[in-house]
C-alpha cells in the first residue's frame, strides 16, 4: 500500500507539472490591443502548440509585478510593457535578460526594437485627434490645440506627465529634436507646466485608451491626445475621426519575461512566433501600428501602411519617446504633475 501511495503522488506531481508546461499565462493592456493578439498571436500559437494560453490584463501596475518577483510567486509569464516601464524594471531585475539566439527572429527589426529585457511587438504613436464631423476647420498640430480661441471648447489629454509635457513644449514653439534637450532643464520644464496652465480649465483627462474616441464621438471634446491604433479602430467602425501626425509621439509595446517564470521555454517559444511576420502582418490588421518585424510591411495594404506611425510621411516631424530621460526623471516629473493637476 504504501509503495502505491508513493506512486500516486508521483503520477500527481507529473501530471501537475505536464500541465503547467502545457500552459502559458500572457498579460496584456486589455482593450482593442487585446482583442488584435488574441486573433493574431494566441490562438495562432495555441494551434500551432497544442498549449492553452491564459490571457490576463494589467495597466502597468508595476509594484503588483515587483512583488510577485520579490517574494518568488511569478504567475505571470510574458508580459506585453510599455518601453518605459520595461526600462525601469530591467534595473531593478523584474526581468530576465533576453538570450536573442534562443529567439530566433529570422527577420530584421525596426531600429531601436531590441533592448536587454524586452523585444518590440510593435511601433504606435500618441496624436493629436479630432471629429471631422464636428470642427469645421481642420488643426494642424499641438499649437492649434492650444489655440482655446479659434478651437473653442474641452481638449483631452492623457493624465499623465509622460506626453503632457513634451506636447506642451512642441505647442510653444519647441522643435520635436529639441524637445528632451529644453526639457532636461528646471527652466524647460517650468516652462511645460506654464502652457499647461493655460489650458487647464479646458482639459478633460483621459487614463484609459478607449476614452479619447469615445470622447470625441460624443462631442465632449474637439480634440484629443489619442493612441493611434484607437483612432483607427474608430474610423473602421464609421466614425469621422481624424489624425494629425505633425508632433506625434511614438514609442514601442514590448515583450518582456518576468524574472523568475516556470515556464521559461515556453515564454520565448511564444515571443518567438509572435515576432514572425505573418503574425505581426495579422495584428497590424487588426490594430493599426507598425509591425516591429520589417519584413511584415511589404506583406500589408498599402492604404493601411500609409496610415501606421511607421510610415515615412508620419515620421516626418514625429519624436520618438525618450526612455532613458523618463527613466531618470520620470518619478519626480510624475509627482510634480499629480500635485499640479489636482489643485484648481
């Protein structure tokens, strides 16, 4: 008896960890984005693996990951982060440190998509939106959104220091390459703060990315700082929204593994097949922003390509976010915006 008991609690522990291995848990921002990786990356991959993909939602809760690292309970085994934050978690070894030749991405990357703890899913953009249903004139960038006389009416942007601050600068007359130069100083960001003040009774603040659509569908707002990808999803379900591409700013969503994962093979097996360019042409389909995989845009529609913040017409006079200034400054900035956008 009790040899077959030990064999029972053999076979449960097997089986357990067989079923472990057979299953992947994959956090994602929720929303538009969500839906595009469900039809473009986990269903593919569980067909093509046999695996069940567990699909969760996070909205950067960094200290929620920080913990789980910390006290050796990662249930979490790739994580889709915003640059920013997987820069401030790869210091503080939230990461593991990715092993590109164990990746195996045959196709080459946008520049700038490879960084020590995370890879590039895609390229998106933070832009100037507006309903064309509802201004007669057209903006032309972040100096006609501060421009409360000849666009009367609520403006939108994210409540956020991150972007709030460089849009302030480039609607003052700050050129996008030297945005992050005059925003490095005391003066530069005094400076932000002050143009922010002269809209501020105007803002209706925006944290969640379906808002920004939403409010300018309703005509609460006339413009409105915007995803992209969001904007675009809008226009296909038939609303008359518009992008101005002039100033925007772009960064990547990345792959990132939780330090600590059990199911460490299976996380790159995953981030693997994402990265191959029939999977990242499927999700731009779906979500309007540029493929990480360059090798995805020649397989495109060439309308939806010229719509991408990867387009060349769209980057003309864009600013890539700058990953390493929020990093260092990102905390103090932050602080300083929460206390400025509360007082009245």
């Amino acid at each position: 008896m009790p040899n077959l008991r030990l064999l029972s609690l053999l076979s449960l522990a097997v089986s357990a960890n067989l079923s472990a291995a057979d299953q992947l848990t994959v956090i994602s921002y929720g929303g538009a984005s969500k839906a595009a990786q469900v039809t473009a990356f986990y269903r593919p991959f569980e067909a093509s693996t046999g695996k069940k993909l567990i699909a969760g939602e996070w909205n950067g809760e960094m200290a929620k990951l920080k913990a789980m690292v910390l006290t050796n309970s990662v249930s979490w085994d790739v994580l889709d982060i915003e640059d920013n934050d997987l820069s401030r978690g790869c210091e503080e070894g939230l990461f593991e440190e990715l092993d590109y030749d164990r990746l195996q991405i045959k196709e080459p990357l946008v520049a700038g998509a490879k960084s020590e703890c995370g890879v590039a899913i895609f390229v998106w953009s933070n832009v100037l939106a507006y309903n064309a249903d509802k201004l007669a004139t057209a903006p032309t960038g972040w100096k006609d959104f501060w421009d409360l006389k000849k666009f009367p009416g609520k403006r939108s942007l994210r409540k956020s220091a991150r972007g709030s601050l460089e849009f302030a600068l480039m609607a003052d007359g700050v050129p996008p390459s030297e945005v992050y130069q005059v925003l490095s100083t005391p003066a530069g960001v005094d400076r932000a703060f002050a143009k922010l003040d002269e809209i501020k009774p105007s803002i209706q603040w925006w944290e969640a990315g379906a808002q920004p659509p939403q409010y300018l569908i309703a005509g609460d707002v006339v413009m409105s700082s915007a995803y992209n990808g969001r904007i675009h999803a809008a226009k296909t379900s038939g609303a008359n929204l518009k992008i101005v591409w002039n100033g925007n700013l772009y960064q990547f969503d990345t792959w990132a593994i939780p330090k600590g994962t059990p199911n460490l093979d299976s996380a790159y097996e995953f981030i693997s097949f994402t990265m191959r360019p029939e999977q990242q042409k499927l999700y731009t389909e779906q979500m309007a922003y540029g493929p990480a995989n360059t090798a995805a845009v020649g397989m495109l529609n060439k309308d939806l390509a010229s719509e991408l913040p990867t387009a060349p017409e769209n980057m003309k006079n864009a600013l890539q976010m700058d990953v390493a200034f929020w990093t260092d400054h990102g905390e103090a900035l932050e602080e300083r915006f929460i206390a400025w956008s509360s007082r009245r």
